[in-house]
C-alpha cells in the first residue's frame, strides 16, 4: 500500500481507527508496527482472510489515533527512527535505512 495520502479510516472489531496499510506481509507488519509504538501510537493488528491454507498470511496495520495520516507524519518528518533521525519517504517504504532529508541523489 506504501504512502497514499488518502486518509482511511474505519473499524477493527469495536475499536475506530485510522488505516496505515493493508494486504501487508509479516515482515512489513512488525516494521510498522515497531516504528509506529516507538512514536507513541497505540497500534492494532488485524489478519486479514485467506482463501486456502497455502496462501501467505498478510495483515491490516492501523492505529487508534484518529486523525494520523501516515502520507502527512512522513513529509512533514514528525515521526523518528529507532536511532532519533527523521523517518524519510524511503525509511518508510523500507527501501534505505538512509535518513538523509534529501528526496533526490547528486550527481557526482
């Protein structure tokens, strides 16, 4: 699902939350999951159906606070790493662990 910008919300069992991803793997769940508690945010965790037992296990990341927008803490750099620095778009997307604000590479 990655940075959308749309904020969706909705329920998960009796408690209204805020959707950051859906139809995510294990390993993306306990990223999100870690990175978003570390930031303070009460997160739930659902699983999502499967069709047949051979199908992999995703999940539904969400948290309480109602008006969190995952797209809006990212750019505006209001959510941190487990090490203080400022959570970029591709912290975020898990593709660098590279902090550095810049969106675009140098050319050297």
């Amino acid at each position: 699902m990655g940075l959308a910008g749309k904020h969706t919300f909705g329920s998960i069992g009796e408690t209204r939350v805020t959707f950051v991803e859906k139809k995510i793997d294990e390993n993306r769940k306990n990223f999100l999951k870690k990175l978003l508690e570390h930031n303070g945010f009460e997160v739930i965790i659902q699983e999502e159906k499967r069709k047949s037992e051979e199908e992999p296990q995703l999940y539904t990341v969400a948290v309480t606070d109602m008006v969190f927008n995952p797209t809006i803490w990212v750019f505006e750099r209001k959510l941190k790493t487990f090490d203080g620095h400022k959570v970029t778009q591709d912290y975020w997307n898990q593709v660098s662990e590279d902090t550095n604000p810049h969106y675009w590479k140098y050319a050297d």
